[in-house]
C-alpha cells in the first residue's frame, strides 16, 4: 500500500486497555496500605494471607501497568508492528494473509480483536482489539484486508 499518510502512524491503548491494570494497581496499592496500618489479626495466617494478596496485586498491577504503557501498534508503508516490553512483532503488508474477528468477554464487557494471519505458518500473527484507538487511516487501511472468516463460510 502506497500512502505517505501511514508513515509512523502509532496506536496506543485507550481506557479500555487500561482499566484492568489500574483496578490492579489501586486495590493493591490500597490493600498494601489498609493491611500496613490496620488492627492486627489474632491469626498469623490470616495476617499472611492479606500481605500475600496485597503483595500479588500490587506486584500484578505493576506489570499489567508497565505493560499497557508500552504497548503500541505502528502503522507505516510497508510493516504493520505491534510492540511491547516483551516482543517485537511485525508482519509485512505482502506477508498478510488476512485476518480473523474474535469477540472476548471480559470484567468491562465485550472486546473485539482483529488477527492479521501470516502466509507463512511459522511467522507469528498480529492481533489489534478494540482497547486502542484507532483512526480513519487504519480503519481504510483496515478494510482491504482479505476476511478469513467470510472465506471460512464459502
């Protein structure tokens, strides 16, 4: 696809990305602090229990937080590139097969999430949901990938 629009197009996160790890992070981060400062249990298991969870919450929301602040997906003339502190995964436009609609339940409703499927079977595919905010060029660019699913029905 030939659009000097696309160059260095970056998509974030949008609320929905963002809502589970702050929901982590606050409970966590409150947790932490009521269990720090609280009337004491009588059960030392009990009083594990509390720091344990708060500890796994806090600790979880963190990374989820981490993870939503570095996640990205780049649109440019030739690549399309979703990134995160984990992994580099970019598909060519050429390398595209098409893509594949999933609709998840989650703790905020319904996501839907697009999977760009490679030609090649070993390559890994890319997969873009509702939770970031995407524009009328990616949308454009978007609808002239081949639906799998629609292929799947003929």
């Amino acid at each position: 696809m030939e659009n000097s629009t696309l160059v260095g197009r970056v998509y974030k996160l949008n609320w929905r990305g963002w809502v589970f790890p702050l929901v982590c992070l606050t409970v966590g981060s409150a947790d932490a602090v009521i269990g720090s400062t609280g009337v004491h249990s009588e059960n030392p298991y009990r009083q594990l229990r509390t720091v344990i969870s708060s500890v796994v919450l806090l600790v979880s929301g963190a990374f989820l937080t981490a993870i939503a602040l570095s996640t990205k997906v780049i649109l440019s003339n030739e690549t399309i590139e979703k990134r995160n502190i984990f992994n580099n995964n970019t598909l060519l436009f050429s390398e595209i097969r098409g893509l594949r609609e999933t609709i998840h339940r989650n703790l905020i409703g319904l996501t839907t999430s697009w999977k760009l499927e490679p030609k090649d079977k070993n390559a890994h595919p890319i997969e873009v949901s509702t939770a970031f905010t995407l524009d009328d060029v990616f949308c454009e660019w978007f609808d002239q990938l081949p639906d799998l699913d629609v292929e799947d029905v003929t």
